[in-house]
C-alpha cells in the first residue's frame, strides 16, 4: 500500500426505492377517480407507474421503459378488452341461460359497475400478458442506456423527496381531521408542507450516500468459479474528495495530467480542433510511497468522477478461460460510467515482460488486455481514463507503453522540501496544542530522502509520543528524538533501475 488508501468494508446494499407500497397507494387514488370508480383498473393500473419509479431509481431504464411501454398499451386494451368480453359472453354465457353455475358463480362476485366478472377476468389476463412482454422486450435494450452516476443521484433524490410529499399530504389530512376535532384552528396542519424541505439537503445527502454504496457493493461481488452470470468486476470507491491542491508538489505530473487529462475534457470543443480525443492512458512511476496512489485519485476528484481500482486478484482464475472472460468483463463494467478513472496499481503484475517462461494463460490474458486497452478510444460514448502505477517500470512490457495505451509516462519523485512542508502542515493540521516556531521547517529540510509515505509514518510517531509523554507542546527535542528513530524507505537501488530504465527509453 502507498499512503491513505481507503479500505472500504462491505457492506449490505441499501434500497434505492422505499416507500413503494405509498407510492402503489396514490396511484391506485389516481386511477380509481381517473376510471370513475373502477377499483379492478385503478388496483392493476397503479403496479405500472411503481415500475418505472422503481427502474429509474435501480438505474434500470430499460425497465422503466417497458413498464411505460406496458401503461400506454392498456389505454388500447382497455376498450378493446370490453369489446372481446362481449364476444366471448355472447357466445359461452348467454346460451346456457341465467341458471347455470358459471353465471351464478358471476353474480356473487363484487365488481364495478358497467364491468362483469368475465370482463375483469379479460381485462386482468390480458393486462399481465402485455406486461410482461412490454418488461421483457425492453430488456433486449443496450446496457449503455444507464443513467450517468450523477443522473442517477438526481432521480433517486427526486423520487424519495415525492415520498416525503406523499408522506407530509398523509398527515396533512390526519392532522386537520384532528385538530377539527379539537376546536383548534385547521389551518395549522399546513406546517406539516414545511418538513419535506427542511429535510430536502438530508434527503439528498442519503441518495447520493446510497447510490454510491450499491455501486460499490454491486462492483466489489465476487463470482462463483465457472458462472459465467455473476462476472467479476472492478472495486468502485466513492468520488474522491481530493483534487490536484490537496497533492503536495508534483508540479511537473500535475500540469501533464492537467494537459492530458483533464484540459481535454473540460474543453472538448477546443480539443477536437486540435484532433485530440480526450481519455487514453498514463503511467505513474517512481520509488513507493511517493503518492502515485493519492495522485490517481486527485485526477477523479479533480472530474468529480467514479474511481476504480484494479489488480491481479480480479483478472486471474484457476479455471480455463475464466481470467480472459473476467478482462472483458471488467472493462465492459467500467464503460457503463459516461466517463470514469480505472487506476491499475503495481502494473508490473499484470503487464509484465513476455518471455518464453511465461504461462500460455498469461500470454492470452496480455494479449486481451492490449485489445482492451486498443478499444479505449474506440467507444465515443464513454471516456476512461487508464492511470497505472508501478516501481519498476523496466519489468512492463513495453507493448503496454506505446501510443493509445499507457502511452504518458510521468516520474512521481521523492517530494522536494516545499512538498514535504506541504505533507507536514496537513499531517499535523488537527493538532491542537502549539508546535515551536520554524520546526517544520527545519523537519522537512533533513528528511530530503524521505518519502510522502516516510513523512506520515514520522509524522504518527511524534503524534502518539506527545500522546504518551503527555506533552502540551510540540518541541524540537521531541521532533529529534523520533527523527533518531526513523529512517527513510531503501530506494537507492530501485532509483538507480529506474534511471536505467530512462536511459534506455531514450536511446542513450
């Protein structure tokens, strides 16, 4: 691990859709005044208005489209369906009389007037068997049609803040019938229209909370070996709250991902008549602990974007075909997002050199991977960002490295004294009690091999020894005394396989 990554615990899905069973209510009242009286529509009517609601907030609008597909087929089939009861009653029941069993069993039942029970048994069979074929055609749709993550957040607010109207329209009326009763003026009841929108930014915070923990639960579901219906797919954190000023330094890797990343897709217009198709690759490479990590997740924070992480523990299966299906299946998962960040740590693990040593899985699974990574470009409703990162760029194929894939490679280095002051005042912004005057700055200029990494492990020493020593002051002498103890990372020997690495890129 490099540095304040974030460990996200599984947990159960929440419901996108509550309140189903009021929303079912209202539309039935709806359709009951709408059919004038009819209960038998009002009660079959009001499933399918639920359904679009339902698939909206589950980000199914292949769903919602059939269910509306199936409301608008009812307004043919219910005159038609009179008009087919009438035929079949002519010719099966009126024959037989008044006297035989089907027509007394027709009188006990309790149906609208202007409607018999053959006419609602008509209604009933044809209306599921429309249903069900409208949701099943519908489902035939793309899987791109799903809502981008923020459309979705939007509609899932907009949905449960309709709940809170119903909700508040409920006690409206409970509340006047009961204050009528208590010779208390009604129109006190009105208050209650207030709640709704005092909670409208809680209500909002909870959708957005919830849309992202079931795209998180839903991308960190493992698959059962050889099923080939629950496909792997890549661990989806929330939207970064960090962006480019949070990183301390960098400047150099900041303003390329600025150009190369970000510019173009803030300004598409300007970019394509410079032909430049924003998305593609990029490789992070340095010693650990250097923030290659932070650095990925600043980029999407950046965008306000999906952040998904990738490793070999997700491509690789024992079973015979399985780690080439989870590839596809990976990238086919990502691309549902209108525009996402897939950050591939330890790149060497997936990418790695070509030899005669290899194992013909992972010769196959490198082959679909460079085809992965060709079709990046080639989807023009979906922009992915590929950011990898490694220690030891030698060890990556460099097929992996050419133009349309990690094809920007940027050098994230040990931080300079201006970065570690920076990664200093953040690691102690919460502390309370007084730091003496100019000790971070003399911390962060004898600590110049040290990583971001190092300084936060120096950084919780001294925190949990004033916490132990009680001190009410942070001191120089206690700063020297954890400084004597801690010793940065050994990247000697990887800096120098790293500059061979550069030089041979450069033909030297």
């Amino acid at each position: 691990m490099e540095e304040n990554n974030v460990q996200t615990v599984r947990e159960e899905a929440p419901a996108l859709f509550p309140g189903g069973g009021l929303f079912f209510l209202l539309f039935a009242a709806l359709f009951y005044f709408a059919g004038r009286g009819n209960w038998v529509y009002a009660f079959f009517l009001a499933f399918l208005p639920v359904g679009v609601l339902s698939g909206l907030c589950a980000n199914a609008p292949a769903k919602s489209i059939g269910y509306a597909a199936a409301l608008f087929a009812q307004f043919f089939w219910i005159p038609f369906h009179r008009v087919l009861t009438d035929r079949i009653v002519a010719t099966f029941l009126a024959p037989a009389g008044g006297g035989t069993p089907l027509n007394k069993l027709c009188s006990l039942f309790v149906v609208p007037e202007r409607m018999t029970l053959p006419g609602a048994v008509v209604f009933a069979a044809g209306f599921i068997v429309l249903s069900v074929l409208a949701v099943k055609l519908a489902g035939l749709l793309p899987e791109k049609m799903k809502m981008s993550v923020g459309l979705h957040k939007s509609v899932v607010f907009c949905v449960r803040f309709l709940l809170l109207l119903l909700w508040a329209a409920v006690c409206w009326f409970a509340l006047r019938w009961l204050l009528t009763k208590l010779s208390f003026p009604a129109g006190l009841s009105a208050l209650v229209w207030l709640l709704p929108f005092c909670f409208a930014y809680k209500t909002w915070k909870k959708s957005a909370s919830d849309v992202d923990k079931v795209m998180a639960n839903a991308a960190d579901g493992s698959r059962e070996p050889g099923d080939p219906d629950s496909p792997k797919a890549p661990k989806a954190m929330e939207i970064p709250d960090v962006t480019l000023r949070d990183v301390a330094g960098m400047k150099e890797a900041k303003e390329q991902i600025m150009l190369r990343m970000i510019r173009p897709l803030r300004d598409k217009a300007e970019a394509a008549r410079h032909g430049i198709t924003p998305g593609g690759g990029m490789l992070l490479y340095g010693p650990p602990g250097t923030g290659k990590t932070f650095l990925a997740r600043a980029v999407a924070g950046e965008l306000k974007i999906p952040f998904f992480t990738l490793d070999a523990a997700d491509v690789f299966s024992k079973y015979v075909g399985e780690s080439e299906q989870n590839i596809r299946n990976i990238f086919a998962e990502i691309r549902k997002n209108k525009l996402a960040v897939l950050f591939i740590d330890e790149l060497e693990t997936l990418f790695h050199k070509r030899t005669d040593e290899l194992h013909e899985t992972t010769r196959k699974v490198i082959s679909i991977l460079l085809q992965e990574l060709d079709g990046v470009r080639k989807h023009d409703d979906s922009h992915l960002l590929l950011i990898g990162a490694t220690n030891v760029p030698h060890m990556i194929d460099e097929a992996f490295l050419r133009s349309g894939r990690f094809d920007v490679q940027i050098f994230v280095d040990l931080p300079d004294a201006e970065a570690r002051l920076q990664i200093l005042k953040a690691n102690f912004r919460d502390v309370k009690y007084p730091i003496d005057s100019g000790l971070l700055e003399r911390t962060a200029a004898v600590t110049e091999k040290f990583s971001g990494a190092d300084l936060n492990g120096l950084t919780e020493k001294i925190r949990q020894r004033a916490f132990a020593t009680g001190a009410k002051r942070y001191t120089f002498q206690l700063f020297n005394d954890c400084l004597l103890e801690v010793r940065p990372s050994a990247n000697a020997g990887i800096m120098r396989e790293i500059r061979a690495w550069e030089a041979g890129r450069r033909g030297l």
